[in-house]
C-alpha cells in the first residue's frame, strides 16, 4: 500500500520536472539569444551536446539510470550517424529561430509537427493514416497560418527557419522508426542520445568556427567582463539534457500517448509563461490562432489512438 501511494507522486514529480525543464530551457535560449545578447546559436548548440554528451556517460555508464546498449554493426552506427545531423540541423534551428521570433510564435509553429511527420511518415515509408486523421491536420495548419497573419513580431526568416526545425524533428522521428525498427537496432532514447550527441559535436564544432568565426574568444572576453555567461550557458545545456531525461521517464512512468496529450499542454503553458516574462505583444488573431492548432493536435491525438485500435 505505501509503494502504491508512492507511484502516483513519482509520476506528479516526473511530469512536473519535464514540464520546467521544457519550458526553461526554451525561456532561457530566447533570454539568451535575445535578450542577453549573445548571438551564437550553433555555438549554443554545440554546448547542448558536450554537456548532453557528458550527463548522458555519467547517467548511463556510472549511476545506472538506464542499462548500456551497445551498437551491433557499422550498419547501425551509419544509421545513427545519419540520425545525429538531422538531429542537429532540428535543434540549430530551432535556437537560431529564437533570435527573432517571441517563443509564443516558436511554440505555435512546433505545434505543426504531427502534420510534418504524418507527410514524411507517407513520403519516406508510404505510410497512410486513416482519412479521418488527415482531416484534424487541417486545423494544425490553418492554426499556424492564422496566427502567422495576427503576429505582431512576425519575422519571415525566424518563421522559415523554426518552420524548418520542426519538419526537421518530424523528419527524425520518422527516420529513426525506419532505421532502428528492427529488435537488435532498437535503442531507447537515453542511450540512442549517448551515442548521437558526440556525433553531433563533430558536426557542430566546425560549424560553430565557420559560421560564427571567434565566437570562442568572444565567450572567453564576454566571460571575463561577466562571469555569469559561463554560468547561463551550463544551466542552459543542462536543462537540454534534463529535456531528454524527463522525457524518457515520462514515458516510462506513464505512456507515449499521455506524453503526447501532456506535450500539447506544455505549449500552451509555455506560450503564457513566455508572454509573461517577456512581455512579446500578441493579438488577438494570434491567440485564436494557437488555439486552433492547439485543437488540432488534440483531435489528432485522439484520432490516431482510436484508429490504430481498429
């Protein structure tokens, strides 16, 4: 009986710790990107990764979180490897659309990722979905389109650049269920982290020194003048790792489809607590939009558990 008092809180504690690690690292990107002034998106990425890179050996290899799955052939770190850039461009992305569109807007536009995975998912697999479910897809779209048109700080390439995110992220999932589909490929998400994010360094790295020449000698110098950058940009990778971690156990807690229903409060959530702290104006139109989106991925939601039980 006290174990299964317990479970409920554990799962409270669990959803809680996602929803603030979501949202916080997002805030923390656009204070820093935006706000702060420091204009090194890649940069910002590539530390996501060293330190994701790092939480992920000590949580895996050291405290045991989840067990080490080992990579069974070149074949599958090909397939990683693959994974890895994806991943990559996704998250570049979806930080360097933070420099010039408010996260109510980031936020909208993220919602739109069911209507990108169900087009590649089609595309790449030729995979279909009952009609019905396509159907809910139209409000997801037309959401966005509507608070596209209401935004106040609307801004074309932060909006091509995030829309480009969130195909990218689409475009991962539907990759990884096709290339770690079989049962000796297959890795949970914790370890298939701890092989992508060094991968992903050595993609970032010359990225970072290419397209933001000397930004580590900028950090070096801005860091001298205020030691507290340092410290924004450990919390800030730190809470992309603890993204991924809660993630991970609040699938295990719970199940995929309540992380999904729990995803589409967590934007909503997100949206208001951004327009809060950072007062971005917001129209009307552009609520009404979101909203619409909002519901169109519940409709999807609840469209595809009916049909896939059918």
């Amino acid at each position: 009986m006290v174990i299964m008092n317990q479970i409920p809180w554990q799962t409270i504690a669990v959803v809680i710790s996602w929803y603030s690690s979501n949202i916080g690292v997002l805030l923390m990107n656009k204070f820093l990107l935006s706000n702060y002034g420091f204009k090194y998106p890649v940069f910002l990425t590539t530390c996501h990764m060293m330190v994701c890179s790092v939480f992920s050996y000590v949580g895996i290899s050291v405290m045991d979180i989840v067990p080490l799955q080992n990579i069974q052939s070149k074949e599958q770190f090909a397939k990683i490897c693959a994974l890895s850039v994806v991943f990559c461009f996704s998250v570049v992305c979806g930080n360097m659309s933070l420099k010039y569109i408010p996260v109510s807007f980031n936020q909208a536009i993220g919602a739109t990722t069911p209507f990108f995975t169900a087009v590649f998912a089609y595309a790449v697999s030729r995979k279909r979905e009952a009609w019905v479910t396509y159907g809910t897809l139209l409000p997801v779209v037309a959401g966005v389109v509507i608070a596209s048109g209401g935004e106040p700080s609307f801004q074309l390439f932060g909006f091509l650049i995030c829309v480009s995110s969130t195909a990218a992220r689409a475009f991962k999932s539907v990759l990884q269920d096709i290339l770690l589909s079989s049962e000796g490929e297959k890795l949970n998400s914790m370890n298939l982290l701890l092989y992508m994010t060094p991968i992903a360094m050595l993609v970032l790295l010359p990225a970072t020194l290419l397209m933001e020449e000397n930004v580590i000698w900028i950090t070096i110098e801005l860091a001298r003048k205020d030691i507290r950058i340092l410290w924004y940009l450990l919390f800030s990778s730190s809470l992309a790792y603890f993204v991924n971690l809660t993630n991970f156990l609040v699938t295990k807690y719970t199940s995929a489809l309540t992380l999904q229903v729990l995803g589409n409060a967590k934007g909503a959530i997100a949206v208001v607590v951004s327009i809060l702290i950072f007062k971005n104006p917001i129209s009307m139109i552009g609520m009404l939009g979101y909203g619409l989106t909002v519901i169109g991925v519940v409709l999807y939601s609840e469209s595809k558990k009916r049909y896939s039980r059918n």
